[in-house]
C-alpha cells in the first residue's frame, strides 16, 4: 500500500468554525508533511512531523493547529481561519527526515474553502 | 539554500522526447536534485533523484551537467498524461536535527499536444 489518503476531499467552513483535515499512511513512513499550495503556486511547506515530534514549523498562524496521535496518522486543526487561507492542503509522508532518499508520497489533498 | 530556475512553460509533441531543464547554479556538494510533476488537481509525484551522476529510472532520466549547475530531466516518449507541472527541487535542510524537506520552486508547466 502505497497511498496517503486524506480527508474530506472538500471543505467549506465558516470563519467561526473549527475543522479538521485528516491524513493516514500505512507504509510504515516515520515523517509527514503538511503543505498549502495556493492556486497557480507551488506547494509550501507548513509542517514536518518526524517520529510523532514537531520538527519543522514555518512560521504558521497558530490558527492552524497540527497533531500526530501515532505514526500513521496526521491532523491538521483549523479554528478561526481567514477567507485568503482558503487553498488546497496536501498532505505527504516518507520513510523519515534524514538520508540521501527521502521521496515524499503525497495525497490528493483537501480543497478548502473559508467563507 | 539553493535556488532553481525553470523555464515557466514548455510544449511537447505526443510521442518526443520531453528535455526539461532547471538551474541550480548554488548547489552545493551534498545536495540532492528531485524531479516531482503535479497533474491537475492532483498531489506532487515522485519522479527522480540524483547528486552527481545520470540516473535512469521508469518514469524518466535526469542528466546533470559535471559542475552540477544545471540538470535536464528527460521524458522520452511524452504522452498527454504527462501533462503536467514538473518541478526542480534541490533539497534543502531545515536546523541542525530537523532533517530535509522540499522547498518548491515555482516549476515547469509542460503541456503535451497531440
């Protein structure tokens, strides 16, 4: 099994609202990943989970909030979001942070939509 | 960190060979180049990697120049699946023990013809 998936495919939220983007590998991967990609704009990194540790946080809003309750699985919290956070999130994993290999397995990612 | 340089679109004949160049003349000696592509709508695919010599692999080959400033990533028979961003990323380590991640550039947008 070689897939990420990720849900719900669609979101659309409130400004009030809080949600949750779910992610889930079983490939036995020790690293994941949250990117935002913007229309037309390549994907930027937001987070890097390693070993079920927050390892890499670019500087994102504390409106996002991420959660790795065991290797397999990654959340993405979202409370009080703005209309321009608006994007599709993608979600990744590999076998860890560190080596020469290190290919990232995307999902489809989740199409968010903040009214 | 390194940065690339990608031409922001290219055409493609069905059937050719797709020559896909990137600049990366600030690499340094122990960094990687990744090749993914992004179909509409869909998640970043892997597609290859190299440090200093040519690789080969089903998808593609990625030829890179000696002084490994530059590379090419070549798809030899293009088909109107491979429509699609392809992007060049040098990896780029983040702190002392955080690891690698993948900072992407703004890519190529590669469109097949029939």
């Amino acid at each position: 099994d070689t897939e990420v998936t990720q849900t719900p495919k669609h979101l659309v939220m409130g400004m009030t609202n809080k949600k949750s983007l779910k992610c889930e590998q079983h490939m036995g991967h020790r690293a994941m990943y949250w990117y935002k990609q913007k229309a037309k704009k390549p994907p930027e990194l937001m987070f890097v989970y390693s070993y079920e540790k927050l390892s890499i946080n670019e500087s994102v809003p504390s409106r996002f909030s991420p959660e790795c309750p065991n290797s397999s699985l990654l959340n993405l919290h979202l409370h009080a979001l703005q209309p321009e956070d608006s994007a599709l999130y993608l979600c990744a994993s590999s076998q860890d942070t560190s080596g020469s290999y290190n290919e990232q397995f995307f999902g489809p990612g989740t199409r968010l939509t903040v009214l | 960190d390194a940065k690339t340089t990608q031409p922001t679109s290219m055409d493609c004949a069905e059937g050719r060979a797709a020559n896909l160049p990137c600049n990366h003349s600030t690499i340094s000696g122990n960094e990687y180049v990744y090749w993914y592509r992004q179909i509409h709508s869909q998640g970043p695919q892997y597609i290859i990697h190299g440090l200093k010599n040519n690789e080969t692999n089903e998808m593609a080959s990625l030829i890179i120049t000696e002084d490994r400033k530059s590379s090419t990533l070549i798809l030899p028979h293009a088909t109107l699946r491979d429509t699609a961003v392809y992007y060049c990323i040098v990896r780029v380590t983040w702190g002392s023990n955080s690891g690698y991640a993948l900072n992407f550039g703004k890519g190529t947008s590669l469109l097949v013809t029939p």
